[in-house]
C-alpha cells in the first residue's frame, strides 16, 4: 500500500477500521442530531410537562397530580380506559382484517400465473393516496340515511339505511372499517415485496416434493415473511394508537356517539391542545400525562413483538 | 418546534402595542378574527366622530387567552380588549387588569341585570362593558309551510308540536336537527327553550340551590324536549349541525332549530325562502327569549390612554354609540343594550325584534353551572335514543348540582 493511498483512508476515518472502533460516529451524527432535536427532546419535554399545570405563562409544577387525576379522577378515568380500549378495538379490526388482507391480497398478486398485477396493485394503493379528512367525509355521508337513504332505498337496499355512525353498536366498527379499506394498500405491499423476495428455488424444490399449493403457503412463504410480518404489526400497532383524523373526520372531538369512537388520539386533543367544549381551556398537563402514559403503554407492546420477529437472521 | 414558533408570534405580538403606544394609539384585542373588517370599519367611523385612533389587532380563538393573559402580565396588553362572559373574563379582572366599569355613564343605566351580570364580578364590579348577544331561534321554510296552507306560526308550543304533528302527517320531515355533533341538541334546541319557563331571577335560585334542579318545571321542560323527538329527521342520530343546515337549506326539512349566528349562512348559501320565529312558549307561561351574551369590551386598567378608554367603553354604553356599532356588527351577532336599536340588514332587525316584551336571559348554564354542561348533553342524548325519561334527567342532574354545591 502506497503512503497516498494510506493518507486519503486516514483522511476517511479508515485508519481506525478495526472492531470496536469509532470510525462510523460521524456518519451517525446528521441523524442522531435529527432524532434527538425532533424526536428525543419533545418525547422528554412532554414527560416534564405532564408535571405542571396550567399554560403557558401560568405554568405550576405539581409534581405527579395530572397522573393521580387520569387515573383516580372518575370522570377522567372513565374517558381514558373508554378511549384504551376502544383503541384494541380499533387495533384488533386492522390486525385481523387490513394485515390478514393484504397478505391474501399480496399472496394473489404475486401469484406467478396472475394477470394485471400492476392494475391490482394501484387500485388497492389509490385509497392511501387520498386524504383521510376527504374518505372520512365521503364515507360519513355514505352512511348517513339523510343522505345515502333515498338512492338506496330505490336501489332495493332498504336494509342499508342505518344511522351507522350515530348507533352506539355499530359506530367503531365503521369507522375502524373505513380504515381498513383505506390503509390496507400498505401492509399489501409490503407483503407483495416480502413474497417477492422468497427465493423460487424454495417454492420449486417444494412443488418438486409434492407440496401442496397451500402447503407452500403456510410451511414455505408465510415462515419466511415472519419479520415482515411482524413489522407490519408494529407499525398497525403503533399508528392505531396515534390515530386521530378519521375519528375526527367521522365522527366528533368528543368521539360521538357517547364516547364510543374516542381513541387515545381524540383524547389527548380534547384534554391537552384544544380544551374541552365550550370552556376551551386545555390542560397541556393532562394530555402530556395522558401520552406518556401511553408511550410506556406501546413500549410494553412493541418490545416483545421486536424481540419475537426481529434480528433472526 | 411548534412552541418555538408560538413562543415567537406570541413575543411580536406582545411588542405591538408598545410600538402602537409610541404614536398615541389606542389598540384593541380581540378573538374575533373573522370581523377585523366590520370591526376596522367601525374603529374608522369612531376616528371620524372623535379624533381617537384605535387598531384593531385580534388574535386567534382558541389562541386568544392565553395570549392576552401573557400581554397583561407583561404590561404590555391592548388598551382595549374583548371580554370572555362569566369565568374566563372575571379572572382577568381578579388579577386587576381590567377597568371597573360601575362608574361609566350608561353601564349601570342601559343593560338588563342578566347581561350586565354577564360581565359582573363576585363583588359587584362590572369588568367589560356587553358589546354583543346571539341568539337561537327556529328557521321555517316558508314554501313548505305556503304549500301546507299553514298562515299562521304557532304561538305556544301545543300549537307548534301540533304543526309539526301536521307536517309529518303529509310526509315532510318537520324538523331538521340531529344528534351527533353533542353540542347544538343543548346549546341551540334546550337551552334556547328555557326562557319560556322561568325568568332570570328563578336561575338565581336554581344555581344557589334555593330551587331544586328536578322540580316540576324542569320535567315539563324535559318532558316538552322530549316531544320534538318523534320529529327529527330518519337517522338523527347520525346529523350534525352542518348536516342540519344543509338539509334545511336544500329544502328537505320544514324547519330547523339553530342559532341566529347561522342567519348569515344560510341565507348566502342556499336558495331557501326562509323565515324564523322564537320557541314558541307552553300555553299559560310569558314567553321569553335566550338572548346570550357572548362579547363584552375591556378597558385595560393598566393603559397609558385611561381617559380615552373611559371615553370608547362610555360610547358602548350609549344607545347613540349602541346604534352606530350596530350598523357594523357581523351577522347573527345582536346589539344587546337595552335601547331601541335599528339594524340596517331587515333580517337581522326581524331577528333582534324577537326579543321585544320577552324575558330575556343568558344560556341557563354559562354563568354558574357549565360542569353540567356534558352531563346535560349526555343525557339529552340518552332521552333522544329512548334511554332515559325527563324525570331521570331531572333527578341525575338535580344530584350532580347539588353534589357540586356541597363541595
């Protein structure tokens, strides 16, 4: 090796390429600075907020009272275990429905003797594309029966005409359903990438042997596509518990009727940024305390799904 | 980030009025930003009539008070500044920002107790002069009730759920309104019927306790709500109050019960021959009219300018300064002094004339009661959805007020 050549890899940080060395910090550091200003302070920030009371310009440390109040309060508690669980609700429709989908839809896909795979595929990604407030809005006048009821009714769909979002038993499945519809071009493709990725060699040597087409299915594709799979629950998980839009879009802040469709996300506004009608003096304290609460809630769920799908290379 | 850039607006906007002070200007805050130009207008003819230039500097709604109370413990607050009604407006005045109003010409002398008490402290002090009032009243559409040979409006309300009884008889959906939004079912339809059973000096006795909040009163009064159900459209359940005016307005419904804030809106957006009446009160009891007020004018006691500040809320208070704002109000929004006013739009004049010779009170729950303002709508919606009587209304909100006192 000439000195240039040495001189230009010390130059590259290179002189330290051995295990345990630093050289790839720098590299790190444009995203570390990133994730820290956006991501880490906020997420610290918002802990200490959930101490102190009042806003802005009134603000009072009071220790770990927002937290007593969410968990003790019985009109605050009541709302926050409504919105919990009303939130696995919204999560369980998208796991079982929209992911159980798109890998049905991916397995089709990219089934070897399909046909207009491209057309497919747009048509199951246009929904993504368009804005939750414009298919919440068109959906929440679908459903309405002033609305939809007459050019159903003449359609022989009398049946149809249900105050769908205004009836307590059916409101949260419609929305989570509207969801589903919405966002299942997502976890569709991932899957299609996830199948796609499967080496032929595999599925031909299984064919070869006398597997079944649904044997290759459950004992070949889907084992391999685990990490796929697991991925795609914890983005569902984790963007189910951040929803907002199509309750709001759908529904009201107040996640009508009667709470039934009040997620964590709708919460959090109602108590932390826009404070409840018609007073409107939120409580940043509150609502920090009510997503710190439930960041270490995700933690507890995101975690093991990690460990279980992840890093089995 | 987002704070930083809050921090920041609210930093510029906390310097403006000392730059406004340097040229002996007066400014003005307010949440109201949608009326910056009748307000500017309006601000312009005062100049005109008095030589004392005022800005108009308003800040978002929902950003409005917590920027003021920033400006204000700084020293560096609007001269004059709009005025929540009730809790929100009195804690400025507990922290002695505001002007004592008491000693204003007019104050005491042209407004009723219950709008005056709107802006009154614990101890008697008037903190911002009323500036303006909304009310709720019934829309009709006046094809469909042409069509239905119906002449005369009811004028109690036997006669007006008879009306609605005949309406739905010929296949018309009487009433446009819906449930799903949990505000307008309380805000627009209940608390706009209260008036009609008892007077301001019974709301008194109600928030003291001296009267029980499941009298009989109240059942007839639930009792009556409950009677409008049977109206609502197919499907209430799921309307809102956008869904509401729109079906008025398109004509599919014969009337709707909303605020005078929506007059403006539904006569600029849709082709609807419409007319409006006040609830039409139960056979035997005065009728009366929700006349709420929602904006006052503060003066800042801390302002550089108090002799033009005296000056400004002195012209609120006179029917000739009453008559002159009123010409630059923004629609749906009333003149709430207590002097003959006349309105140039005729709509909005018909509508101010719905209070004359009523009893007129603010919404029954804004001054003392708004914990039981969810309760309230809960529970409407319970009663609408056939889950809950007018009796069990009465009862579980009669308890929820008497627990509050007790604390």
């Amino acid at each position: 090796m000439t000195a240039k050549t040495n001189k230009i890899r010390a130059f590259q940080g290179g002189a330290s390429i051995k295990p345990g060395g630093v050289y790839w910090m720098r590299y790190v550091i444009p995203a570390l600075a990133f994730y820290v200003v956006f991501m880490a302070y906020p997420m610290i920030d918002s802990v200490r907020l959930s101490l102190y009371s009042g806003t802005a310009g009134t603000r009072e440390f009071v220790g770990l009272a927002n937290y007593v109040r969410l968990f003790t309060d019985e009109v605050v508690s009541k709302r926050f275990w409504n919105a919990f669980g009303n939130n696995w609700v919204f999560f369980a429709w998208h796991m079982l429905l929209q992911n159980a989908l798109g890998i049905l839809f991916a397995a089709i896909l990219t089934n070897r003797t399909m046909r207009g795979r491209q057309f497919y595929q747009t048509l199951i990604f246009i929904p993504c594309t368009i804005a939750v407030l414009v298919t919440g809005y068109l959906f929440k006048l679908m459903m309405n029966p002033v609305w939809a009821g007459t050019t159903l009714k003449a359609a022989g769909l009398g049946f149809l005409v249900r105050p769908w979002l205004g009836d307590r038993s059916t409101a949260l499945t419609c929305v989570s359903l509207v969801s589903v519809w919405q966002w299942v071009g997502i976890p569709t493709m991932m899957f299609v990438a996830a199948f796609q990725g499967i080496d032929d060699d595999l599925i031909e040597a299984a064919s070869i042997e006398g597997a079944t087409p649904w044997q290759q299915f459950t004992l070949i594709r889907i084992p391999l596509i685990v990490p796929v799979i697991g991925m795609v629950a914890i983005m569902t998980f984790v963007s189910n518990f951040n929803a907002f839009d199509v309750v709001f879009s759908m529904e009201t802040l107040d996640g009508a009727p009667d709470y039934t469709t009040d997620l964590i996300g709708t919460l959090f506004y109602r108590y932390g940024i826009a404070g409840q009608h018609p007073v409107g003096i939120p409580e940043p304290g509150v609502g920090a305390a009510i997503s710190t609460s439930i960041f270490f809630m995700l933690l507890c769920g995101v975690i093991p799904v990690l460990r279980t799908t992840q890093g089995k290379e | 980030m987002k704070k930083l850039l809050a921090l920041a607006l609210v930093a510029i906007v906390s310097l403006l009025p000392i730059l406004a002070m340097a040229d002996g200007e007066l400014v003005m805050g307010s949440w109201r930003t949608d009326d910056a130009e009748q307000v500017n207008a309006l601000l312009a003819k005062y100049e005109e009539l008095t030589g004392t230039k005022i800005r108009f500097e308003p800040t978002t709604s929902t950003q409005y008070n917590a920027t003021l109370r920033l400006q204000l413990d700084n020293g560096t607050g609007p001269d004059l500044f709009y005025s929540r009604s009730y809790a929100t407006g009195d804690e400025l005045y507990l922290n002695g920002f505001n002007v004592v109003c008491n000693d204003i010409p007019g104050v005491m002398e042209n407004f009723t107790d219950s709008v005056r008490g709107a802006w009154t402290a614990a101890d008697g002090s008037v903190f911002a002069v009323p500036f303006a009032a909304v009310s709720q009243v019934i829309y009709y559409n006046k094809d469909i009730f042409a069509e239905q040979g119906i002449e005369k409006l009811p004028e109690t309300w036997e006669e007006f759920i008879a009306l609605c009884q005949q309406l739905k008889d010929a296949g018309i959906t009487p009433l446009a309104n819906g449930i799903h939004d949990n505000w307008d079912i309380l805000e627009c339809v209940l608390l706009g019927m209260l008036p009609n059973y008892f007077t301001y000096e019974d709301r008194v006795a109600y928030e003291s306790g001296e009267k029980k909040l499941n009298d009989e009163t109240w059942v007839k009064v639930y009792s009556d709500f409950a009677q409008l159900i049977p109206f609502f459209p197919e499907g209430f359940e799921s309307i809102g109050n956008n869904d509401a005016n729109t079906y008025f307005g398109l004509g599919q419904a014969a009337m709707l019960i909303d605020g005078s804030w929506s007059c403006g809106t539904l006569m600029k957006d849709y082709d609807v021959n419409m007319g409006f009446m006040a609830f039409p009160a139960p056979a035997g009891n005065k009728a009366g009219l929700c006349l709420h007020a929602d904006m006052g004018i503060a003066g800042n006691a801390a302002s550089a300018h108090p002799e033009e500040v005296k000056a400004f809320l002195a012209w609120l208070a006179s029917p000739e300064g009453a008559q002159i704002t009123a010409d630059y109000l923004p629609g749906g929004f009333l003149p709430i002094i207590n002097a003959p006013i006349t309105l140039q739009d005729e709509t909005i004049n018909e509508m101010a004339a719905l209070s004359e010779g009523k009893n007129t009170d603010v919404r029954f729950i804004w001054a003392k009661m708004m914990d039981l303002y969810t309760p309230m709508v809960e529970n409407l919606n319970a009663i609408c959805r056939g889950e809950q009587t007018p009796q069990g209304m009465a009862d579980a909100i009669n308890a929820l007020w008497e627990e509050a006192l007790a604390k």
